[in-house]
C-alpha cells in the first residue's frame, strides 16, 4: 500500500487573515509566493522565515565571483573564498585551479 503525504497549503492572503502557529516541523505552502515554510510550534505563519527563497544579484556587483572564459554548461563552484566557473572534468578531478 503505497503512502502520500499532503503538505498544509493556502494563498498568501489565506494565511495571512488565519496566521495559525505550525506545529514544530509542520509544513505550509503558500499556493501565491510558491514558498514553503516550517513551523516551530511557537512563532505565526507571518513571522515564520520563508525556508528556501529566490536570491539575485548583478554580476557586477558580486565581490566574491571571478569567471574565466565561461563556456555553455560550465558549473559554478565556491573555492578559496570565490566562485568559479569549472567544467564537470574538473570538479570532478578535484578542481583545484
């Protein structure tokens, strides 16, 4: 017999009127943001830190990003307080350039 598990969910605007406290590891699903959070069993929906959100930042305002002769397909890898650009050989050799 096969399981499924069913995660809490509702809109931004659903859990925001409720702003229920989530059980201690309970998750919810915001169906507008496409977010997830965890609860703690003590804190409010609203106040719940969301657990995976989306970050950008301009190339050219990054410090920590030295990119050489990047090629289609290349991986991104955080060495010596940077992130470089590698191929998938390299990674996989170690990587130490």
């Amino acid at each position: 017999m096969s399981e499924r598990i069913q995660i809490r969910r509702g809109s931004s605007s659903e859990w925001s009127a409720r702003n229920p406290i989530l059980l201690a590891g309970e998750l919810g699903w915001d169906t507008t943001t496409n977010a997830l959070k965890a609860g703690d069993g003590i804190t409010r929906w609203v106040s719940l830190p969301y657990l995976l959100q989306t970050m950008s930042v301009q190339l050219s305002q990054a410090t920590d990003v030295e990119f050489t002769s990047l090629v289609t397909g290349d991986l991104l890898r955080y060495y010596n307080g940077k992130w470089r650009n590698t191929n998938e050989t390299n990674l996989v050799d170690g990587g130490n350039y």
